[in-house]
C-alpha cells in the first residue's frame, strides 16, 4: 500500500470517527504496512465504544508487525470523570503490561502553583482577582486553562500579545462577576 491510499482511509476532510472500529483497524493495516515509519494519535480514548477498544486491546496483546515502524499512542483521562468500564479494563490492561512494545506515561495534574504560574505566564497584566477567577475555572487542568484564555480572547476580554502571551484588555472586569462565566458549561 502506498502513503496515498492509508490518507484515503481516512477521509481526507473530516476526522475520522473512532466510532469506526473496521476503518480503524484497516487504518492499523495500512499503517503498519507501509515502507516509512508512523505515528499515529488517538486522543481521548476514555469517549470511545468497546468495539474501539478493543482494537486497541489486541493491538497492546498482538502488536502490529512493521518493517519501518508504527508508533500507536493513545491518550485518555484516568480520573474517573468519564464512566467508561471498557477504557478502565484497557487502561487495567497496559498497566499489567510488561512487554517492551507497551510505553505507559501518566501525566499529573497541575497543581494550584502550577496553574496559578500558567496563568500569569500567559495573561500579561492580570490583576490578582483575575488569576483566582480562571484558577478556580481552571480546576488545576492546562487544558481547561486554556479553553478559559480562549473564551477571554474570543469576548474580546483580552488580546493577543505574542505567540505565548495574551494581555488584559480591562483589568476591572476581571474583579466582577458578569463577564467572566460561573462554570466550565458556560464556556460552551
């Protein structure tokens, strides 16, 4: 198989819906087939159906032969936030794992330090009401973290300084309560 015809099992144009395990097991196929190595992401596994999952259990059980290399990494959150049995039996699974293909990495949440310093890194000129606005609806996680910055930007409540940096638009707001939201639903 050539290069073009694994993008073709995507779709080209549209995400690929893990919802589909046979296109992803042919995506595997076709990956690990190819004459030039792979890396293939699949974020939050914890959302996917059994029938996903359990392509990625025979995947950890019977790794996928490849001359040039597949590196399959799956990414999912392990704190029970998402009731999913079948992501807990995999996540059971590679845990138990001590195979030298299988690579487990757990990512510890940011602490109030950490994210307090992720905000002040980030927002330039936020006075101290505005750090404890988005820390409390950050819940110590980057990515919430940044979905809030992303909602300041899209309010016009901040702008865009840098690649890494944004500014405070008008510091007072930050103190009240009615431009910011209440809660993590109220982003969306």
């Amino acid at each position: 198989p050539s290069f073009h015809d694994f993008m073709t099992t995507f779709d080209i144009g549209g995400e690929l819906p893990l919802g589909s395990a046979d296109r992803l097991t042919r995506v595997i196929e076709l990956a690990s087939s190819l004459t030039t190595p792979v890396v293939l992401v699949f974020e939050d596994l914890h959302h996917a159906d059994k029938d996903v999952i359990d392509i990625f259990k025979d995947c950890v059980l019977h790794p996928p032969q490849s001359t040039a290399g597949c590196l399959i990494i799956v990414t999912g959150r392990d704190d029970h936030t998402f009731p999913n049995e079948e992501y807990y039996s995999f996540l059971q699974l590679v845990r138990g794992e001590d195979e030298k293909h299988v690579h487990r990495y757990e990512i510890v949440p940011f602490s109030d330090a950490d994210s307090k310093t992720m905000i002040r890194s980030v927002v330039k000129g936020i006075p101290e009401p505005g750090v404890t606005r988005i820390h409390s609806l950050g819940q110590n996680n980057a990515f919430i973290i940044i979905e809030v910055l992303q909602y300041l930007l899209d309010a016009h409540l901040a702008q865009i300084l840098s690649r890494r940096t944004i500014g405070v638009l008008n510091p007072e707001i930050f103190a009240g309560k009615s431009e910011l939201p209440e809660t993590v639903q109220d982003l969306y």
